[in-house]
C-alpha cells in the first residue's frame, strides 16, 4: 500500500514502515543463512569454509549495486514527495537504464578476474575450487539480484514495505527448497546452494514485475515515458554513484579483514562466518530502521519539511539505543547456541563455537555505533547527501584494513575480532557531524525553489 511519509507521528510512521522492512530482512538473512546451515549441515566444515571465504568478495559486487540501486529510488522517493508523477515515471525509467548498465559490467569484472581476486583474499588451496566455483555462479546471476534491488526499492519509495516483505518470503523459500534439492538429492556440492540462489532470485524478479504492473501505476512506464534527458540521469548519478562507491569500500574492508581471517586455517574461517551471520541477523532491527529512515527523509526532504526530519532522527536514535541493549544481552547469553546450530558434530566443532563466541562477545558492545551509522547515514542519503556517507565510508576502510591486519599481528586471530567496533565508532563520529552541518544549513524555502525548477524541467 502506497504511504505518505510527510504526515503524521515520525516514530510511528517510521517504525511501522520498519517492521516489514524487519520482517523482509530477516527473510533475506534467512536467504544467505540456509546457504551456510544447509552447506554446513550437508557438505560439512572445508565447503562451509569455501563459502565463507569467498562470500565477502561476492558481497562486495551485491553491495555495490545495492548501494547504486538505493541512490536511485532515493530520487523516485524525493519524486513522490514532492507530488511529481511524471518525474517518478521518468525516475523509474532513467533507474532502469542505468542500474542494468551497472549490473551487465559489474557482472563481466567478476567473471573475468574471480581466480586471481580469491587469490588476493589468501583462500586456502584445499577449499579455492570451491570457493571458486560458488563465488562463479553468483556472479552470473547480477542482473535479476539488481533487478530484484531495484523494483523493490521502487516500492519502498512509495511508502509501500509490506510488498517487498512478501517478495523477500517467496524468495526466501524457494531458495531453500531448491538449496536442499540441489545439495541433497542432485549431489551438486556448494554449486548447488549458488543455483538455488540464482533460480530463486529469478522467479522473484518475475513476480516483482507482474505485481508492479497490476498494483502500482505510478511506477508502470510507457513508450511515452522513456524520454532520455541528460541533466536528470545526472541527478539519479549524483546520489548513485557516492552511494555505490560508499558500499564497496565498506565491502573492501570486510574483504580485507577476510583476507586477514583466511590466513588463520579453516576453523577460524568457519567460527568468523558463523558469528557473522549471527551479528547479521541480530543487528536487522536497527538495520530495518534505518533503511524505512531513508524513505522518510526523501519523502519528506522532496515536501520541504525540516522540522519532521529532525524530530525523526531524534526519535529514531532513542528506539536504537534501546534495541542495542536488547541486542547486545541477548547476544551475549545465546550466542553459543546459535553458532553450534551451524556446524554438525565433528572434532572441531568446539573449537570453531569458541572462536565464534569470542567476536560476538566483543563485537556486541558496539552496536549502538552502528545504530548511529545507519541512522545518520541514511538521513543524509535521503537529502541527497553522499559526500558524508561516502567519507564515513573511506574512514571506516582505513581503520577497519588498520586495525585487522595491525592487531591480528600483534595478538593473533582475536585481533580481527576489534576491527569492526572500532570502525563503527570511526564512522558514526563522520556521519553524525555530517548530518548536523547538513541539516542545520538546509532553508525549507530554498528547497522549494530547488524542487519548482526541477518539476518545469520535466
């Protein structure tokens, strides 16, 4: 159902709008979970280390066309906000045309330089082929996971996160099912689990299509629609390309800290993959707030309306501070459980749960941090303010890459362990210094002009 964020309590409006978001994150999770619980489960410790290894560098590339995805529908949002249907019209096209452009060669780097990158990351040869091999056929598959990014983030913009939601659980089963027939029964090793991800993402982006073209008028195009026009698919690439850039760097960072993780042997691998995926999981509460944040801010930033985007980051860093005491204790009490969950019985198992353990226990004192992060960041975004996030970003690398390779010479494994916390409070110094110099010098009058001159454009 479309939303109109412009009007109303901001909390209420952002939490209810974050709760499918919460919802369909948790799936999503579910989606890259059952990968590692079923490999783990069925192929045992060296193909769940294979996956692990390999999953930052394709994590990467997904990131970058997340990031690029998000910057545009953050202009279809500001679109709405300001009441300008053709210009939501004209944005979805000009997304289009740029997110599958990016998909097609995003997809081409990977293929052709994936051996020598797993290279670079200190992949163990026992596991490379595998690796290799699931990391592959990801990579082919670019083009319906931007899609998918894309019309979903369509949605959102609109105020609609149920729809999204329901996609995310289709998705979500489906890709389950076929990892388990593709594991179980056709015997196709970790292969199997990057065809199920393929397979589902693809039935996904069908349906995306179908109910886009049936449900939401606003954002089914014509011939008469698709009028290239220079100035506004720069605008789409002002907000795009920092946003892209900002996730990849954060994605070199994990993969750098992975490269530093692969050189310790497979049972640290697979403990640092397992308790990355329970952080994963735990943090999408404030995660979920922060991406509906984003859709507030750009529906609000289009009507002009200051005031409400300061009494949302207010609120919303309130009920993040609460969360993060809740996410932390529960961490901290059940993490042990979880990461057994993931690993069947074998020799190392106690081991690898140790190690797993140790991170979340020094992890989980920093999420507020990341509460901020996501909070701040996504606010400036949805102004159309990339230079901070994208700051924050290049910061959070050179601390992260620091602390990773620095500590885990000076006391070993556990040092990787600092590299994120320590990153997250880096980077919520950058973008919440950020949001207070952008917010304090907006002009609500200004704005409107700004948003007059761009509707006669069209």
């Amino acid at each position: 159902m479309i939303k109109d964020l412009t009007k109303g309590q901001p909390l209420k409006l952002i939490v209810l709008f974050a709760l499918p978001v919460l919802a369909g994150n948790l799936f999503q999770q579910l989606f890259h979970i059952s990968d590692i619980l079923i490999v783990g489960r069925l192929l045992g410790v060296e193909s769940l280390a294979a996956v692990g290894s390999s999953a930052p560098l394709v994590f990467m590339f997904l990131m970058i066309t997340f990031g690029f995805t998000a910057g545009l529908t953050i202009i279809t949002a500001q679109r709405f906000g300001a009441n300008d249907v053709r210009g939501i019209k004209s944005s979805v096209f000009h997304s289009l045309v740029a997110a599958l452009l990016l998909s097609c060669v995003t997809s081409l780097f990977l293929v052709l330089y994936l051996k020598p990158l797993l290279r670079l990351m200190n992949v163990p040869e026992e596991i490379m082929q595998q690796s290799y091999t699931f990391a592959f056929i990801l990579g082919i598959s670019m083009i319906p996971v931007v899609l998918y990014n894309l019309l979903s983030g369509f949605i959102r913009a609109l105020g609609d996160s149920k729809t999204p939601l329901y996609f995310l659980i289709f998705c979500s089963l489906i890709n389950i099912v076929l990892n388990f027939v593709f594991i179980y029964y056709l015997k196709l090793g970790v292969a199997g689990s990057a065809l199920g991800s393929c397979c589902s993402m693809l039935l996904t982006v069908t349906a995306c299509i179908v109910i886009i073209i049936k449900k939401f008028p606003l954002l089914k195009i014509t011939f008469a629609d698709c009028h290239y026009n220079h100035k506004f698919m720069l605008e789409h690439l002002r907000v795009a390309i920092p946003m892209a850039i900002q996730f990849s760097i954060l994605s070199l960072s994990m993969m750098i800290v992975q490269s530093v993780c692969n050189s310790f042997g497979t049972e640290v691998i697979a403990g640092f993959t397992t308790a990355m995926r329970i952080e994963q999981i735990s943090t999408q509460p404030v995660f979920a707030i922060g991406i509906a944040f984003a859709t507030y801010t750009a529906q609000n930033y289009g009507a002009a309306l200051i005031k409400r985007i300061r009494q949302g980051v207010v609120q919303s860093l309130t009920a993040c501070f609460i969360l993060s005491i809740i996410i932390t204790l529960s961490v901290r009490f059940y993490g042990t459980h979880m990461i057994g969950a993931f690993i069947d019985n074998n020799e190392h198992q106690e081991q690898i749960v140790s190690i797993g353990q140790q991170y979340l226990l020094i992890s989980s004192y920093f999420y507020f941090f990341l509460a901020c992060i996501f909070i701040t960041r996504n606010a400036l975004q949805g102004m159309g303010h990339a230079g901070f996030p994208l700051a924050s970003g290049i910061f959070e690398l050179v601390i992260r890459a620091f602390a990773a390779i620095f500590l885990a010479g000076a006391i070993g494994y556990k040092g990787i362990f600092f590299a994120g916390p320590i990153a997250w409070v880096g980077g919520a110094l950058v973008t919440s210094l950020g949001y207070w110099w952008i917010i304090n010098h907006l002009k609500p009058n200004d704005m409107r002009k700004i948003f007059t001159r761009k509707k006669q454009l069209k």
